[in-house]
C-alpha cells in the first residue's frame, strides 16, 4: 500500500505567496494610517488657535499629534 504525504507544500511557492500576501497588508496599514492622518490635519487645521489652545493644542503641534500613533 502507497502512501502520499499532504501535508508538504511546494519549496518556495508558499514563501513567495505569504510575501506577496504580507507586502499587501503592510500596504494597505500604511494607506490606512496615512489616511487617519490626512483627516485628523485637516479636522484639527480647522479648529481657530482658540479652540486648539482649549485642547491644549498650537498649531505648530498639529503635524505631530497626525502622525502620533496614540489616535489610532
């Protein structure tokens, strides 16, 4: 009786596939993150310095508080 093992992939296919596959989401983490940035400049560009110094907020900190990963 022959027996025929399953359970093997193909040498170099499945390496290739899951770098195909992990290159895909780290590209669309980095689309999705710099999208949350996009939106969060331009809600917080929209704000008067008044309403940013209430946050406790200048404008000049507005690039910095986009890119923070503590909104997400």
């Amino acid at each position: 009786m022959a027996a025929f093992d399953t359970t093997r992939t193909s040498y170099g296919v499945a390496s290739a596939a899951n770098r195909t596959v992990a290159f895909v989401a780290d590209l669309a983490i980095s689309v999705v993150a710099w999208n949350d940035a996009r939106i969060t400049r331009k809600a917080l560009s929209g704000l008067t310095n008044r309403e940013l110094a209430d946050i406790g907020l200048e404008r000049g900190d507005i690039d910095s508080v986009a890119r923070s990963n503590l909104i997400r």
